[in-house]
C-alpha cells in the first residue's frame, strides 16, 4: 500500500512567522501535490511537482511556496503565515497521469 | 469558474438503500473521472474511477456512471451501510495535464 506521511496533524502558528508542511511517500512516485481544503470549497490546488526540483503553480499559489529535493519528499512552505491561510492542508502521490491520488492524512493548521 | 460541481451539500439514506451521489462538469475535454471518500480528520480516500471510454464500472458495492453526453457521473452505493457515512468528492481530469479538479463534496449520511 502506497503510504503518504505528513510529518504533523495539528500546528498553531502566529501571523508573520514562516511555517514548513513537510510530506514523504514511500512509492517512488513522480508526481507530488499540495491541496488545502476547505468547507464548501472542496479540495484546491497550491503547488505541484512532476520531478525532482520541478514545480508547477497550482489554482492558489500565493502565500505559497515549495521544494521538492528528493523524489520522496515534497514541502510546502508558508512564507508569512496569515489568518487566511488557516485550513487544511492534504499532501498527495501519484505515480502516473490518470491514475489515483494518494492523499496524506492532512495538516490542521490555525494561523492566529 | 466551478468546473466541477456537486449540487447536493449533503445527502440521508437509510441503511441497505441505495445512496446515489451527483457530480456535474463542464470541461468536454475531461477524460478521468474519480471518486474519494472522506472522514473527518483524515485524507481523502480514493473508491473507484471511470475513463471516458467507459459508461460503467464497477467495485463491489460501488458504481460508478458517467454520461458524456449530460457531462455528468454518478456514483451509487448499494447496499449502503452506516460506515460509508463521510463526505464524497468527485474529481476530473484530462490527458496531458497533472492535476484533477475536485468538486466541493456532498456529505453523506446513512442512518441505521
């Protein structure tokens, strides 16, 4: 079974401070993604990346940047965290195009 | 611009009745289709798929419907049990691009 890791469940951070999403797949998938979700808004976009150290804006990258180093592992970072970036965060996999994302069990962030 | 869109916020079935689940598109070029389930504070868990070559296709106790021609899928759960209550999302992509787009969910309640 493919298996998504997202390094917290919960984080609580202040406004201004910079903050680290880190995600790890044990699939040797290429393709990695970054989604916030929020009610009545379903699943959106930030960031993802097809390869090693390529990356592609998503639907709603500002605020928003990422790194991919090493195939397995895919960071999303918040620069200057505000209140509206409170929500949660959903890592995913995938191996190939058209087939299944493999989601992580998400980040709780609250920004106050 | 909602690309894909799923009209009912929620859904309440009673147990061993068929739940069927809506999702509407608008992109013609869309040619995977995908239905997760979610519980709360977990990820979104991936159910079952359907290629545009496809009307039909099935998992066990889930279905999934796709009308091209309505730009519409459908998923159905018979018979429906108290553990598939969680919210569902439907997703959408097309060849040559990486990232699917996710309706807003509909949550879905079997009573007992």
């Amino acid at each position: 079974d493919v298996k998504v890791t997202q390094s917290s469940r919960y984080l609580v951070k202040r406004t201004g401070e910079k903050v680290f999403l880190e995600c790890v797949q044990d699939m040797d998938h290429e393709n990695m993604f970054w989604y916030r979700q929020d009610p009545g808004l379903g699943l959106r976009l930030i960031y993802f990346s097809y390869d090693v150290k390529m990356k592609e804006k998503g639907d709603i990258p500002e605020g928003y940047s990422v790194s991919r180093e090493k195939k397995e592992r895919f960071s999303l970072i918040l620069e200057s965290a505000s209140t509206n970036q409170t929500s949660m965060y959903l890592c995913a996999s995938r191996d190939i195009t058209n087939s299944p994302l493999h989601f992580g069990n998400g980040t709780r962030l609250t920004v106050t | 611009d909602q690309q894909v869109k799923q009209n009912s916020p929620s859904l309440s079935v009673q147990e061993g009745r068929i739940s069927i689940l809506n999702c509407d598109y608008t992109n013609s070029m869309f040619d995977y289709f995908l239905w997760y389930k979610k519980y709360p504070a977990e990820g979104p868990t991936f159910l079952i798929s359907i290629s545009s070559i496809k009307d039909k296709n099935e998992d066990g106790r889930f279905t999934v419907f796709l009308n091209k021609s309505a730009k519409h899928l459908s998923l159905h759960i018979v018979p429906s049990q108290p553990g598939d209550s969680a919210v569902y999302f439907c997703a959408a992509g097309f060849s040559g691009t990486y990232k699917y787009i996710f309706g807003t969910g509909t949550r879905l309640k079997v009573l007992a």
